[in-house]
C-alpha cells in the first residue's frame, strides 16, 4: 500500500516547485555520478519533494516566502554564451564555471584543483551532497542538481601571494555548482568568490564547504553582481581549527531574488571569525542574508557586522544567530546590524539572535534603522555639493569602514568601484 505524506497530500505545488521537480527526469542522464552520487541525489530531490519550497511557516525562511517570491524558474540551457570575466585583482588565479560548466583552470603552486564532474564520477563523492536538514532548500536543490564546480586543497604551510578567484558565471539560464575547499594548517591566504548573472533570468545555487585546518589566516570575499531578473541562492559553510582566523566579507550588489547562508562552526581553540556584510538593494529586489554561527570550544571569538543600504521598493533581510555551547567559557560574540532606508517604500528586517549555555561568556547584538539625516543633506548642500553626490557621499560614509578593513587596498578599491556604480544608480 502506497502511503501519502501528510505534507504531500495537503500541499499544491507551485509552479516553481513543479518546475524544479519535474526537470530531473530529463537531467538526471547528463549529471555526473556513480549510483551512490545518484542515490544522494534521488534523496535530495525527495526531501524537496516532501517539504516544498519554504513558506512563511518555516522559521528560518519567516521572512522570505519562497512559495511566493518564486513565480518561476529559469529552464536549463547548453547552448547559452559566455564571455570571460577579468579577475577581480591582477594576477589573480581563476578557477571558473559558466554555465555549470567547469572551464580551464589555472595552475597554482602549492594548491591542487580538481573539476566537480570527476570528483563526482570517481564515485567517492556521494557523502558530499549533504543536506542540513529539511529546511535546507538551497542544500536540497543543488544536491540533486550539481553538475560541475571546483575542488580546491591547499597544502600545509602555504603563503599564496595571488588570491584565488572562484568565479561562477551564470548569463542566463540555470545552473547549480558547488566549490568544497580544504585548507591545511599554518595557510594565508585570499579567496574572491564572484556570484556574475548577465542580462537574461536566471536560476542558480551555489554550495561551499569549507575546512580551514589550524593555524591558518583565511580572507574569503564574496562579490555578488546579479541583474533584476536574476535569483540567486548561495550557502556557505565553514569550520574552523585551533588559532586560525577567517575573514568573511560578503557584498551583495544585484539579483531580482537573493539568499545567502553563512554557517560558520568555531571548532579550534583560539580561533576567530569576522564577518563583514554589506548589502546594496534598490528596485524591487529581495536579498536575504541568513548566519548561523557555533562557538563549540573554549576561548573562541567573533564579531558580525552587517551594513545595509535599502531604496526604491527594495526590502532586505538579516538573520543572525550565534549560538555558544556549554563547553564553550570564555567566548568573546559580537554582533550588529545597521540599516540605512533611502526611500518611504523600502523595507529591511533584522532577526539577530543568541543562543548562550555558557556562563563564562561575553556576547552581544543590537541594530539600528535610520534615513539619511537631513541636517547632514543640508549642509553639503548648502556648501554647493548636489543632492545625488551629496546623498551619495552621505552613504558612502555609512558603509566605508566595512570595506576598508580589509586590508587589501587594491581590492577596497575594486569594491568602492562597484559601490560607486550602485550609487549612480540607485541613490
């Protein structure tokens, strides 16, 4: 006897759900795999199949209604062109994917590569398409779907001078890549991953593990320039080793429909991770930004903070939980979220959280919505500055301090120029 899920049985699928299930009959003969990969991915698509898209009954997705926001999905497409991207730094090593398709990759001393279609056709891989758990969509979706990306291992003791820019490049269409990365102990390095949509709709996911051993420095900057028919859904997730450091920066500057997830796990004593987030939203986009972060040692650290610039009919989201294990005494959490609303119809929600089993602890969060202070407006004004260029230097100093600690100048540089062409024009 066939038996019906409650969740099935009283669920209709959206036209989007459809369109995401129904497709992998006719993908599933093109992606890569051996029967274990397959299996991984029949279990993906059957906890989508049973959960749906997230509505606003799901809780970590309270306030991006997936079942509304996605009114369709872009098909699959081979035949869609690609232009190459210059890095986001000179000199930097690129390891790119268009279209879902893994390019030619750089070589790079110290560090070994290797495409995600022969990862996945060596028939070792299948314990990689993990899923967080039933509320994991992004996790969901990508796993059945995955076609290519890039595997990245860094050995022990290496010092890159050249960042390594992962790009994946998605023109129209839609694709689901995946970049696992392993870092050894005692690393610096500079990773840029570039999230580049062109002029057609799209539908892409994008799926990081990253394990960054001890005594490492990591500096890991997401650049996100989608257009307005573009839905983007990306996750990353991290551990950390004993004294190391990790830097994430994350800027989104585009995309009709955006997620991003940060999971950091703190797992080596001594350990620090900063994030840095700077969202740019105008039009009648939605971008949501979505952390959860574990202290589960003792005498770890970390600080967020989230500046976001909010106009037209945009609306934003920023969840943040940090959670601090029993074991985990002397943990040092700090977390905020600023908002700068330029315009009456934009909208921003701010869901920061802790969630503290230690006694021994110092942690926080708070945040802030504002507009643009009139009396500032008036007295650049007033000394001849126009109101575009005067809002514009007014957001600029909201949002500076976030990218110029980086200590990169040339790349604060590269990113105040992706600013500035958000400002032209949206502010």
């Amino acid at each position: 006897m066939n038996v019906i899920s409650p969740k099935l049985a009283t669920k209709v699928r959206t036209p989007a759900e459809s369109a995401l299930i129904d497709a992998f009959v006719s993908r599933v003969g093109d992606l890569p795999g051996d029967a274990e990969v397959l299996s991984a991915r029949d279990n993906a698509l059957e906890a989508l199949k049973i959960n749906g898209l997230p509505g606003r009954r799901i809780e970590s997705w309270h306030y991006t209604d997936m079942r509304t926001l996605l009114r369709s999905v872009a098909p699959f497409d081979a035949s869609v062109e690609h232009k190459s991207v210059a890095p986001l730094l000179d000199q930097s090593a690129v390891l790119s994917v268009a279209n879902g398709v893994a390019q030619k990759p750089a070589k790079i001393e110290g560090v070994r590569v290797e495409a995600i279609r022969e990862i996945l056709g060596q028939g070792i891989a299948a314990h990689t398409l993990q899923i967080r758990g039933d509320d994991d969509t992004i996790g969901q979706i990508n796993a059945a779907y995955a076609s290519d990306g890039w595997g990245v291992s860094i050995a022990d003791g290496t010092d890159l001078e050249q960042a390594i820019e992962l790009q994946n490049l998605q023109p129209s269409g839609q694709s689901h890549v995946r970049f696992p990365v392993k870092i050894g102990s005692d690393v610096k390095a500079t990773i840029i991953e570039r999230q580049i949509g062109g002029e057609g709709e799209t539908f892409a996911t994008s799926v990081s593990h990253v394990s960054i051993a001890d005594n490492s420095e990591i500096v890991w900057v997401i650049v996100r320039e989608h257009t307005d028919l573009s839905t983007q859904l990306s996750q990353i997730n991290v551990t950390i080793g004993e004294n190391s450091k990790l830097v994430l920066f994350v800027m989104n500057a585009g995309g009709k429909l955006v997620r991003q997830e940060v999971h950091v796990d703190v797992k080596g004593e001594g350990s620090d991770f900063q994030l840095r987030g700077l969202n740019l939203l105008g039009g009648e986009t939605v971008t949501d930004v979505t952390m959860t972060v574990g202290h589960l040692v003792e005498n770890t650290t970390s600080t967020e903070v989230i500046r976001n610039v909010v106009t037209d009919k945009a609306r934003g989201i920023f969840q943040g939980m940090i959670r601090v294990a029993q074991i985990a005494q002397k943990t040092d959490a700090k977390m905020s979220c600023n908002t700068l609303l330029l315009s009456d119809d934009a909208e921003f929600s701010a869901k920061p959280e802790l969630e503290i089993f230690a006694d021994d602890v110092a942690c926080g969060h708070g945040a802030t919505v504002r507009e643009i202070e009139k009396d500032h407006l008036f007295y650049l004004m007033a000394r001849g500055v126009p109101e575009n260029a005067a809002r514009g230097l007014l957001v600029k100093a909201f949002i500076a301090e976030v990218i110029e600690e980086l200590e990169n100048e040339v790349l604060v540089e590269k990113l105040e120029d992706i600013l500035q062409s958000w400002l032209e024009k949206h502010a």
